[in-house]
C-alpha cells in the first residue's frame, strides 16, 4: 500500500470512529433512562413473546425495500402477493410506497381523511379522502372500518391482497376490533405501530399483537429513529416500529439470527443515528 493511500485510510478510519463516538452520544439522548418498574419489565417480555422475528428460507422469495428512502418506506417479501390489490391506509403527502406498489402492477386503494388531495395522481390509484376507524358506536362520516372499505370495492371475498397502514396510533382501536377472517384476506401486511411502550393500554397492544400472530409471522422489524427507546437487558426497545407481517404458509421460514437493521434499512431521519436493534430473538 502507498503511503498516500495509506494516510487516507487512516483518516478515514479516524472519521469513522468519530462519527460513531458522536453517534453514541446521540443515542444517549434517544434512551429512556429511568428505572423500569417490574410490571413495565413483565409487559415487555410479553411484548417481544409476539413479536418473534423470522427470516426467509426459500430461494424463490427475496427481500425488497418499497417506497421512500426515508420514513415511508418499508421492507417486504418478493412475490408481493397472489393478487394485484393493495390498500394504504395513511397517506399524508407521501405516495411513494403507492407509486411503487403501482409499477409492480397493483391497483393502491388509498385511504386518508386528513388530506384535501393527493401530492399527484397516477393510474393505479384510486383515492377516498375516508380514514379508518375501528367501528363501534358513533363513527364519524368521514372515518370507515376496514371490512366497510372491503365491502364497498367488492373486496370483501378476496383473498392474497396487501395492507399498509401508518395512522398515528389509530392502529389499535382497527386492529382490536377486526376479525382473523377479515386479517387472512391479506398477504402481507405492513404496519407502524406506535406507542409501544407509551400507550395507557398495553393490554390492548398485546391482544392485538396476539391477534396478528395467529394469522402472519413477523419477517421484518425496523425502529423509527424518531422515538425514544428503553433498554431492557441486552434488549432495546423502541417506542415505534415498522413491522412487516407475512401470512403464515406463504413461504419456508426460520428463526431471524442475523442483526438488524439489514442493508437495506434506512434511518427514518438523518437529523438522528439510527437505532440499532442488533439480535432481535
């Protein structure tokens, strides 16, 4: 090696263990640090008892990010589905999940109650400024279930369709109330679910996550890097993850070992380090 390159590499390298020292510090300010009482420590380990990670054992499906770069993008399995049918559930101003999911040849049903318009529209897409909600008595006219929005885009008997959803929180209250019939229609669904660690009913996340793991095996997790974590252990734990449910049978799979995040993960921000789940199981 010449010394010049010598000398880059070494810089480099310098560089590079500087931006993780500074990276740490910055996770620091991300960390929960007070104590975990006992019951907090009992409901975690529930928590990750359904949220068991599994990882692609068949050469005939891969991995694929669909979507932004950034927040709004997701990690699933190729094929995506045995249908051409898609629901995005939360749109905001970002449809680059929905254009993606539209050149591999899906017809996108969007859903989104809080926006006058999409940022553009594209064949493909079929818009209803409708949010979600998961039923019981007074519903509001702009908000709909999912087996309404089924039912009325003559969906409600079709089976191998795809689910994203990101709603702030209203994840819960849709998937507390939905059947495992009407979850088994889809093939994957793909989910950010919040307030994992700061809701005041845990026990309905843990019915709901009891709920998804009787229908879809969990395939991909990622941490929303704009959220505070604790630590539990050699655990960490995210207040919001990105989560990636296949239907169980869809393809052979085995227990994650690898470390995440993958490759092909990104930071749901640059302005913060980007949380590292490391061993998940």
């Amino acid at each position: 090696m010449k010394m010049f390159d010598y000398v880059n590499a070494k810089i480099s390298s310098q560089i590079t263990m500087m931006r993780n020292f500074v990276d740490s510090k910055k996770y620091k300010l991300l960390q929960n640090t007070r104590k975990i009482s006992n019951e907090e420590k009992i409901y975690i380990q529930k928590l990750r008892q359904f949220i068991f990670l599994y990882d692609i054992d068949d050469k005939c499906y891969r991995y694929i990010r669909i979507g932004s770069k950034r927040d709004g993008g997701y990690i699933m399995v190729k094929p995506l589905s045995r249908t051409k049918i898609a629901y995005s559930i939360g749109i905001c101003d970002n449809v680059d999940w929905d254009s993606q999911m539209v050149d591999e040849g899906y017809e996108v049903f969007m859903y989104d109650h809080t926006i006058e318009a999409l940022p553009f529209m594209k064949k493909g897409f079929h818009w209803f400024k409708t949010g979600i909600c998961g039923g019981g008595g007074g519903v509001k006219a702009s908000l709909q279930t999912l087996d309404a929005m089924l039912n009325d885009n003559g969906h409600s008997e079709t089976d191998g369709m795809i689910l994203k959803m990101d709603v702030e929180g209203c994840e819960w209250d849709v998937l507390d109330s939905i059947s495992k019939n009407i979850l088994s229609h889809f093939d994957q669904i793909v989910l950010e679910i919040h307030f994992i660690l700061t809701s005041r009913d845990k026990g309905q996340i843990l019915r709901c996550l009891d709920k998804l793991s009787c229908t879809h095996d969990i395939v991909h997790l990622h941490a929303n890097n704009t959220c505070k974590v604790v630590y539990m252990n050699k655990y960490i734990i995210p207040d919001v993850l990105e989560i990636t449910y296949l239907k169980k049978g869809y393809c052979k799979l085995k227990p994650m070992v690898d470390m995440l995040p993958r490759t092909m993960d990104k930071a749901s921000t640059v302005r913060l380090p980007e949380i590292k789940l490391g061993k998940w199981n």
